[in-house]
C-alpha cells in the first residue's frame, strides 16, 4: 500500500512568463487535491530563468488559500540561508492559518547559482553549519511559546494548534541518519540520486535510526496512455552537469547555465557532461507496477513525483492518468 504526492518546481517553458508558470502550478495543485493526492510540494530555486519558485513558504501560503484539503509544503526551505527562528516563525504562521496542512520540507543544498547564494548569505558573519541550523530550527518548532537564543527567551510564535510536519530531504546515509536523530521525516530524493546501492543504504540506515519508520521516496515520473509517446517527450529532456576544479559538481537544465555557474563560482578549469535525467516513464500502469515493486523492495509508504518539465497541459494529464487508481492504496 502506498500514497502519492507531488512536488513542482514551477518550470517557465519556452515564451512563456513566470506569472504563467506560477499560475500553472496552483491549477496543478487543485487538480491534485481533487484527483487526492496525499500533499502537493513547491521548491526553491534562486537566480535562474527557468523555474519562478524562489520563495516556497509565499507560494505554500497562495496554495493553501486557493485549496481546502490537501498538504501543502515546502520540498524544500533551502535551511543554509536562513535563521532557524525566522523560518520557525514562518511556518508557524502558515500553520495557523491552516493547522493540519502545513509540510516543512528543508534542504541543505543551496539551491542556486553562486551570485545567488552569496546575496541570500551577503550579511553573515559566517556560513552557518547545517547540523546547528536544524537543531535550532527543530527547537524553536517544538517549543514556540518560549525558544531559548543565547541567554534570552524568544517567541516564535504564533502557537498553532497543529505544528507543521517536517521532513529532511537528502539522498546519502548521512542525512538519513541526521532526520532521525532530530526526529525529522526523511524524504530521499531519487530524483536526484537513483544509485540503488545508496538508496538500499539510506532507506536501511532511517529505518534502524528512526526505530523502524519508512522514508518517502521522491521521483521524477511522467505518464502518457501512449508509451512510445512519453518516451519521446523524455528522450528531450537534458541535464547538463558541470565539475569544477574544486572538487564540487552541479546538475543544470540547460548548457549555458552549468557555464554560468562555473564562471560565478571562478572556476578556472571545468567539465560539462550532458545527461538524460531519471525519469520513470510509460503507461500509468507500468509506472504504478514499478512503484509497487519499489514499495515492496524497500518498504516505502509514500511517494512524492516531480512531472518533469515538459508543457502544463502534458504536467496535468499526467497526474490525471497516475490517479486512476484509488490514491491511498495505489497497491
């Protein structure tokens, strides 16, 4: 038995506005809520022209106004950039003005080009360490009525009535084993990194640390009634991945931007490969056997599927073709 969810990211298609792409993903979301998907996700990209969700707690916040049922959440709040306490306050908020539909979903990524990173991060002292951020983050949300900074109380308030569940995206044993000793939800992000010997590895270690809990597992996935047609709308899809001198390696959409990034980032040396991304593709039913499978292989309750970014109109009639069958029992 497993449910579905979905996370968008707002792709800006060729002429289209990111007013346009925006729009696109509220109609998605209410589609989601009305086909019962468990919870609908937006992202946090910064500094680029392809995708127009930079701020997910605003777009989270217009989401829930326009639906009444579904989770709504961040997949996820990029955690680097921000104080805990702010981000604490924020969803707090959003929690009581919608208490039980809240997700707060945190990366450690930066989730950006380089110029970006350094203008959200322009008046820290210091890069902030991550593991400090989400203890201090998981304090202020368990204890918003009185959160200790350094020798004084503070506020994080409101108090809602339901906190906002919360969830660690990663895709390394590493972050599976952090969301557990935080108490934090674990979501792996196949999408990402579909290396089966590490999601084997990550899924096992959230488990055995968390006291025997399923993470969720996230996917790239595309439906089509017509198999060879949702081939040739993946075969068009690209990644361009960029290594730097450095050491630090990024997966782009488009060859210009991993040049961009190499060039914010003062790289003196880089290589650029072009990938095809890992999407999980066909008929509904092919989609929902792999799933099956997976949900049987590793134990996984829930997964949350990212539409690749192919047209609103193909987005949405994939979501309506996995969603034949009842949504929380797919199995």
């Amino acid at each position: 038995m497993y449910a579905l969810s979905l996370l968008d990211k707002s792709p800006i298609s060729s002429g289209e506005s990111a007013i346009s792409a925006l729009s696109n993903t509220v109609n998605l979301a209410k589609r989601a809520e009305e086909l019962g998907y468990r919870r609908f996700w937006v992202a946090e990209h910064h500094g680029g022209t392809e995708l127009a969700s930079s701020a997910p707690e605003v777009l989270v916040s217009w989401i829930l106004a326009n639906t009444s049922s579904i989770r709504v959440g961040s997949g996820g709040v990029m955690l680097q950039h921000y104080s805990p306490f702010k981000v604490a306050e924020v969803f707090n908020l959003l929690s009581s003005l919608a208490p039980g539909r809240v997700d707060l979903g945190v990366g450690k990524t930066p989730g950006g080009l380089p110029k970006a990173t350094a203008a959200l991060q322009a008046y820290r002292a210091a890069k902030p360490d991550f593991v400090e951020q989400l203890s201090d983050l998981t304090a202020f949300l368990d204890n918003s009525a009185m959160a200790k900074v350094g020798e004084a109380l503070a506020f994080s308030g409101p108090r809602p009535p339901v906190t906002a569940d919360r969830f660690l995206l990663g895709a390394s044993p590493d972050s599976a084993r952090l969301a557990a000793a935080h108490g934090w939800n674990f979501v792996f992000a196949g999408h990402l990194n579909g290396d089966p010997g590490n999601l084997q590895l990550s899924l096992d270690t959230f488990r055995k640390q968390s006291g025997g809990k399923s993470a969720i597992l996230a996917l790239a996935a595309y439906a089509s009634e017509n198999a060879a047609h949702a081939a040739v709308q993946i075969s068009e899809l690209k990644i361009f991945k960029v290594f730097l001198d450095n050491g630090q390696s990024v997966s782009l959409g488009r060859r210009d931007q991993a040049e961009e990034f190499a060039r914010q980032a003062g790289a003196k040396e880089y290589c650029i490969e072009e990938r095809k991304p890992s999407v999980l593709h066909g008929t509904p039913e092919s989609i929902h056997e792999e799933l099956a499978r997976l949900s049987k292989a590793h134990g996984i309750e829930e997964f949350i599927l990212e539409p690749p970014a192919v047209s609103a109109d193909e987005r949405l009639a994939s979501i309506e073709l996995l969603a034949r069958r009842p949504l929380s029992a797919a199995a």
